[in-house]
C-alpha cells in the first residue's frame, strides 16, 4: 500500500505542530519533543534552500553555455 500524499509540505507540517506543541506547558519530555521536531523542522528547511541554490546555478549553467559556443 503507497503512502498517501498530503496537500500541505513537510514544511507546513513541523510548523504547524511546533506552534500547537509550544503552547502546552514547559515539561522536560515536552521540551525534548520541541527539540526534536525543531531538529526536523531545520532539516527540512535547510534541505529546500539546498534544492534551491542548486537548481538556481545548474540554470545559469545551461543559459550560459549555449551563449559561448
């Protein structure tokens, strides 16, 4: 069985659930849960400004080797 896709990002996702999270009361099990999905949340986030900065320099690659031939 495949693995439903959501409308929303992962992205979305961690955020929407920090803010849920970060409003309960400060437990230390609950502050190592934030911990955790801030972790996850800066791994996605830094993944798509990677995916970015990538596809941004192989564009300007590919415009700018047919111009020097």
């Amino acid at each position: 069985m495949a693995k439903k896709t959501t409308s929303e990002s992962d992205e979305t996702r961690l955020k929407k659930k920090l803010a849920a999270k970060s409003i309960g009361d400060k437990d230390t099990k609950e502050s190592e849960a934030l911990r955790s999905l801030k972790k996850r949340l800066r791994r996605v986030q830094r993944k798509r400004r990677t995916l970015a900065l990538r596809k941004k320099n192989s564009a300007s690659k590919k415009t700018a080797a047919p111009a020097a031939k």
